[in-house]
C-alpha cells in the first residue's frame, strides 16, 4: 500500500512532525516509511556503506550529510546493497550520484540534490545519533514517512492499513 504523508497529516495532526520542504524523490519506491536509523556524516559516507550490508527490513535509513553540495553521499551500488537487505529507503541531508540506476532500484530514496563526484572513505561517522534537519530531529527508533508529497516524522509507529 502506498503511503500518502497528507492522509497521514490529516489522521495524526497532534503527534506528525513535516520536514521542511527541500527533498527529491529519486528512488524506484515512490512512498515508503519505516523505523529510524541515522548516520551523522560529512563527506564520507563510509558509515553508510557499512548500514547498507545490514539488514533493513522495516527501516529507513537517514543520513545527515551536512547537506554537502560537493560529494554524493549515496550511489548505485550502496542503493542496490541496501535494496538487497531490505532497507525500505534512505534520505540523504546531502547528494547522491547514479540517479538513473537508482532511479530503477527497489529503494525508497530521497535527497537535496545529485552530484556526479563520490565522497572519500576515511571511516568518520556516527551512528545511531539524533541529527536535526529542516526542522525536525530525527531520532533512532521513531519512524519516518516519506512520498511525493513530502516527508513526515513519528514518535511511534502508525498503523496504517492495507
């Protein structure tokens, strides 16, 4: 079922915080949503590489990249490892790269923008911290829901039905 954030608007005024405006919608999954993870980087998503070869079932993996215009935090290969352990979508405060491949990719993606240049790898980043972004703070653990319509946050997990 897709999810479709302004019903989710409309059915949970009192506990739905809206992510500013400022997203992309570039993955091969239009709607998706699940728990939080985040990554908390700069230039270096070699954090995210490592989440995308763990499972994600269920998960939705937020990166906070500074919103970095200079590197793409997110390619084709890091989307299509993620996709294979199940990972329900990745939203990048930043760039990814290989937008046509991913594009194809059974990924729920979101970002600021695309870049054509990779980041460099030297093993800097946090895991599992709250990061803050367009007015909202993201906490591992509570749930995020994204669409073309944008990108909400949750404490809990809704119940949306099929």
């Amino acid at each position: 079922m897709p999810i479709i954030t302004p019903d989710l608007c409309d059915e949970y005024p009192d506990i739905i915080e809206v992510v500013e405006p400022m997203f992309n919608n570039y993955g091969g999954k239009e709607s998706f949503g699940g728990e939080i993870v985040t990554v908390k980087c700069f230039e270096d998503n070699s954090v995210v590489k490592e989440q995308v070869g763990t499972p994600g079932h269920g998960k939705v993996m937020i990166v906070d990249g500074g919103a970095s215009m200079r590197a793409a935090l997110l390619g084709d290969m890091l989307a299509e490892k993620a996709a294979k352990n199940g990972w329900e979508g990745i939203i990048v405060y930043g760039c990814i790269r290989d937008v046509d491949v991913i594009m194809e990719t059974d990924l729920g993606v979101q970002a600021l923008s695309t870049h054509p240049m990779k980041t460099d790898k030297r093993g800097i980043g946090d895991l599992n911290v709250p990061v803050t972004f367009g007015g909202v703070t993201f906490k591992p653990g509570s749930y995020v829901y994204a669409d073309n319509n944008g990108i909400v946050v949750t404490p809990t997990k809704l119940n949306i039905e099929p």
